[in-house]
C-alpha cells in the first residue's frame, strides 16, 4: 500500500466499518481520517479503517452477460 500522506489532496477509496467512501483525501491524524465526497466531508475513526487506495488503482470488470439457454 502506498504511503497514506502522499495520498492528501487525490482521489481516495476508504474502507471503513464495511462501507465505501470515496473522495479527495483532506487529512489524517491519529484519531481521523478525512475525505471530501462529492455531498459532504466526512471524518472516519482510523480505528474503524481498513484500507486506503488511490482511486484509479480501482478495477471495475463486468462481465458480459451471456445466456446459458436459448430462447424459443
């Protein structure tokens, strides 16, 4: 993972508590880690964090939808 401090002020995903946020990386302290999202600020307890990545390290794959069975 890269360093947490080089990621301030870039595109961030946080994993906390199970839920994603994703949003520019303002700050991290001992205590908070804070993001702005595109509808607000949000301060996440470092004790409820999980992991920090850039965002364009994350990969989006569909696969295409293929039916098993022909119609009729």
């Amino acid at each position: 993972m890269a360093d947490i401090r080089s990621m301030i002020g870039k595109e961030v995903e946080v994993i906390a508590n199970g839920m994603r946020y994703k949003g520019v990386l303002i700050e991290v302290s001992d205590m908070d880690v804070h993001i702005k999202t595109a509808n607000q600020w949000v301060a996440l307890p470092v004790s409820s964090v999980s992991d920090v990545r850039p965002a364009d390290s994350v990969r989006r794959t569909l696969e295409p939808y293929h039916e098993d069975t022909p119609a009729d």
